[in-house]
C-alpha cells in the first residue's frame, strides 16, 4: 500500500519515546534497527486503519517504574521528492495525542536530515 502526506512538526515527545530502552530493544529485535531518537510526522489527507495492514505488535511495558504503553509497528520505505528512499517503520502508539491521520515514523537516522525535508515537503510511504 502507498500513501503521500505532507511533513508536519511534531510535539517534540518522539525523542524521549524513542530513546528509552525497552523501545529500542523491542525495534532492534523486530525490524533489525535501533530507531533515531525522534519521530517525521506525516499529515494524510484521510485516515487509514493500521490494522487492516497487518502491523506488528510491541506491548505495554514497566521501565523505572512507569507504564509505557505499546504500540503497533508497520515497516515501510520513505520516498522523497527527488525518489531518495530509506527502510523505517510507522508507529502507531496506544495512547497518542496525534489526530488519526497523522503517521508517526521512524528510521535507524533522522529523516528530515537524509532525504532533506522540511515541513510541507511531501512524502511517499509504502508499506512492505
């Protein structure tokens, strides 16, 4: 499946998430990537249901303690304007502040660095 949305800033909250350890753990284990501490929000133009794309799932955890909740992951490639892609994954968390069309990514390097983008740019992500 392929979707195109526009680069939205985030809440800045990505970078805590992601730089936990059980999170980087749990990715490393199922997508072979520890992610960048930080997430590149996708605004759709339309909501899409994560399950019906068979996501992998990553529980509700304790770490100092916390609860975390989990999440649902779905490997993708990100494709930029100029056709630059690279693997990631969308994560899809339990409980998010985020509208239901807005994809949260991740990748093993910061996004917007390597395929220059900026907010408004359009990306392409297509699901494995």
């Amino acid at each position: 499946m392929k979707f195109l949305g526009r680069l939205v800033p985030g809440r800045g909250e990505g970078s805590y998430y992601m730089g936990l350890p059980p999170y980087k753990q749990k990715f490393k284990e199922i997508l072979g990537f520890e992610p960048y501490e930080g997430t590149l929000n996708i605004k759709l133009n339309e909501t899409i249901n994560l399950d019906k794309l068979n996501p992998l799932e990553v529980g509700d955890f304790y770490y100092n303690n916390k609860k975390f909740y989990g999440l649902k992951v779905i490997p993708v490639t990100i494709i930029n304007k100029e056709g630059h892609t690279i693997d990631g994954a969308i994560v899809a968390p339990k409980k998010t502040c985020h509208s239901s069309n807005i994809l949260e990514i991740i990748a093993p390097i910061k996004l917007r660095k390597f395929l220059s983008l900026s907010n408004g740019d359009i990306v392409k992500i297509v699901t494995k």
